[in-house]
C-alpha cells in the first residue's frame, strides 16, 4: 500500500539523511552513466533558474547564487562541458546544452515537487527547501513517477 503524506515524507528523510547521493548503488542513479553527480545536478539547476530569471548567466552569476566561490564554479563548469552538457561563448555567456536542458529540468521538476509537498505536509519552508534539494538527488526515477502519480490522482480525487 501507498504511504500517506506523512508517512512519505518522515521515511524520506530518514534515508536522506543516512545518505549521500554520491555513496548510492548506480542503480539508484540514472545520471551515472554520463559521470553526472549531486553537484552537477544542482550546478545545472542553478544555470537554468539564473537563465530563466537573468535570460542570460555567468560563472560569477552561479557562484553568487550558489554561495561557492568562483574557482569552484570553474572547476564544475569545465567538468559539465566535458560532459556535453554546457557550453561557453566566447564572451563567457554559459549556455545548457540539450542533454543539460534536460538533465536541469529534470531535477529542478524534482525540486519543485518535494519542496511543495513538504511545505503542503507544514514543514517551514526554509527546512523544505533544503531537503527537497537533498531528496531530488537520492530518489530514483521511478520511485518520484510513482509518487507524483499517486499525488496527482489522489488531487484529482478531492
């Protein structure tokens, strides 16, 4: 049987926090194969919400928004477009590539998802936030298919 709500949520972050998304099995982690980790994940994240707030990002535009300092951002960004999933003009604009389109929706849907359940469930929302950030890297696809259909009928359904 389906878990309620609270029942979801107290077991997920129970396994959160007994975890870290890099120390799963690669079976739990459909990015794996294209060397995408946790941090990939939430570079790219935050290169698609810059792009759609700022229309345009910069390294420096990431590194504020992420809190990280610029070398940091340097490092991820030369990894992600070894990866293909970024590029840079050559006026240092950086821009998604389909494969990082796609993968940044993927976990911004993620994001967004758990953050609302979560604050829906009376978490501040401060704290939902931040474990969605931590749930969105861990789950596995389709385990949040399943749940965000179960969510969505039992809507339908009120």
């Amino acid at each position: 049987s389906l878990f309620s709500r609270k029942d979801f949520i107290a077991v997920s972050l129970q396994s959160v926090s007994r975890r870290r998304a890099g120390a799963l099995p690669d079976n739990m982690r459909e990015n794996r194969n294209m060397k995408l980790h946790a941090s990939g994940e939430d570079y790219l994240e935050t290169i698609l919400v810059l792009q759609k707030k700022l229309g345009i990002v910069r390294s420096v535009d990431v590194a504020r928004h992420m809190g990280v300092s610029k070398p940091s951002v340097c490092v991820a960004v030369n990894t992600l477009k070894d990866g293909g999933f970024l590029t840079m003009d050559e006026d240092h604009f950086l821009h998604l590539t389909d494969a990082g389109r796609k993968a940044a929706e993927k976990i911004y849907e993620r994001h967004c998802f758990f953050t609302e359940q979560l604050i829906a469930a009376g978490v501040d929302p401060k704290i939902a936030e931040a474990d969605a950030c931590k749930i969105e890297h861990v789950i596995s696809n389709e385990s949040f298919c399943k749940l965000k259909k179960s969510i969505n009928n039992k809507d339908k359904a009120r």
